[in-house]
C-alpha cells in the first residue's frame, strides 16, 4: 500500500536540546491541521539521541508546552500506542538492525574522516543550503578489517551522479543529484550512536508515517533519507516542507532565539490563540 492509499499517520518530532519556539510551533500546527483534515493520527515521538544536548527538563517542557500551544497527538511517550516506544533513545534495536542491513548490502563503508578533515577538503564548499559539507570521499575503499582498533562511523555511499526527485506537498517538484548536491553521509557515528537520517528513516516507516512535515532546511535531508528508504526496501512517506520562521534580522529562527521560545511567550502572558491566528 502507498503512502497515498494508507490511512493518514502525520508526527510530530522535536529533538529536547533547548526550548521549543515559535517555528517549531507552527510547523507542528501545520502538521496537526493536515492530519486533522484527513482524519488521521498524529504521533508525538522524542528524537533524544544527541545525548550532549539532550536534557529531560527540555523533555518534559516539549510536552507541555506543545499542550499548552493546542496541540493533541494520539500517540506518544507521555499516551503510549501501538509502535513504541516513542523514545529514541529506546529505539537502539531498530537502528542497528537497519545498519546490519546497509553493512550487508554494501551501502555503507568505515570511515575514519572527521568534520575538520572534511571542511579542509576542496570538494567541502560545494554543498547549498544544507549544513552538512560534501564528503570527498575520502574513505570510499576502506573496509571493516582495515580499522584496526580505530574509532570510525559509518557511512552511506551515495550513487554519484543518480538523480533523487520527489513531489513535495506544498513546495512542488524537487530535484538533487547525489555526490553534487550532497555527498557520502554518515548513518552510524564513532560514538555508537546512530544519526539523525538513519533514526528519522527507520521510525517513520516503523511508526507507518504517511505524511513528514517539516521545515524546507531538511529539503536535502529527504533526498538523503530517500536513498535509504530505496536501500532499506522501504516505502517512503509523502513530505510537507514549511516555509522557516524568522527573526527581526531576517534569521531564521533557533533554539537560541530565548524571546520567541514558547515557554518564555507563556511566562510572558501570552495565549496559544493569539499566536495560531498567524497561522
């Protein structure tokens, strides 16, 4: 069954690395009124693995303040359903099979390279739009055994030159050509941890996620994750990409940004209803 036939499954999945603010929030509205339309059911999922940045107040204030805000999910850690748990970082067992599989499948090789190695690499600038530099291809030929006791990660390689096109549902016709656009990028870190294209691909196809909407700074994400739903034999969603919110100075807005976060909003006496009705 296509994504399209299915019945509607929309989620929302906020990372707990500081307050939420108003981008996220509308985002999320967004999200919730599409669902909403069709009848379908919302997830709320906690994209916890970057463990440095994560903390549980920010957890803890994510729920509330989403509640706050007016929004209702069906499912979610704080509910529970049918496809949790709905914890990232109680969802290890999923992402290591799925990197057995891409190990397996020769999509993925061991590589040693660091963010600086990458920076200082002539091919690095060419990446638009996305804050992840284009892997050179440094490590292309390096196999498990030729590790010998060093930290490395795991890398996807991308087919160079390979079109990767899709319809988005409010930005219409996209197109990237992989290993011009983006390159080789890493599925499984040095720490042991997965990242964030493996994670977000494998739960939204085991939650049954028919609809990702997010903002339009994950465009080349989904081109990416598009790669890994085709090696993985899974059937992608359909994808939404919002407009960005910005500040004053015509920045996006971020984490950072402490005066529109949706809990200091609140302390400030504000109600969700005057904020929706931008919307």
């Amino acid at each position: 069954m296509s994504p399209s036939e299915a019945v509607y499954r929309g989620r929302l999945a906020p990372s707990p690395t500081g307050f939420l603010h108003l981008g996220h929030a509308r985002t999320f509205w967004i999200a919730q009124e599409r669902c909403r339309t069709q009848g379908g059911t919302l997830i709320l999922r906690n994209d916890d693995l970057d463990e440095a940045r994560c903390r549980p107040e920010f957890s803890t204030a994510m729920v509330e303040d989403l509640h706050w805000f007016g929004l209702q999910w069906e499912e979610g850690p704080d509910c529970g359903g049918p496809v949790g748990p709905y914890v990232q970082s109680q969802r290890l067992e999923y992402y290591r099979a799925a990197l057995v599989k891409l190990i397996a499948g020769g999509w993925v090789y061991p590589c040693t390279c660091s963010r600086k190695d990458i920076l200082a690499a002539s091919r690095a600038p060419h990446a638009v739009d996305d804050e992840e530099p284009v892997y050179p291809g440094t490590c292309r030929g390096r196999c498990l055994e030729m590790m010998h006791g060093q930290k490395f990660s795991w890398r996807y390689r991308v087919p160079d030159g390979q079109r990767v096109e899709f319809v988005d549902q409010n930005l219409g016709q996209q197109q990237f050509v992989a290993g011009r656009d983006f390159g080789d990028f890493v599925v499984w870190r040095h720490d042991k941890v997965p990242a964030y294209q493996l994670a977000c691909t494998v739960d939204d196809a085991a939650m049954g996620v028919t609809e990702v909407v997010r903002g339009a700074d994950l465009l080349m994400s989904t081109a990416r994750q598009r790669l890994l739903y085709n090696s993985l034999a899974l059937v992608p969603p359909a994808f939404y990409h919002c407009q960005l919110m910005v500040d004053e100075t015509g920045q996006r807005l971020a984490k950072r940004n402490d005066a529109l976060s949706l809990r200091t909003l609140r302390q400030q006496g504000w109600q969700p209803e005057a904020l929706q009705s931008p919307f």
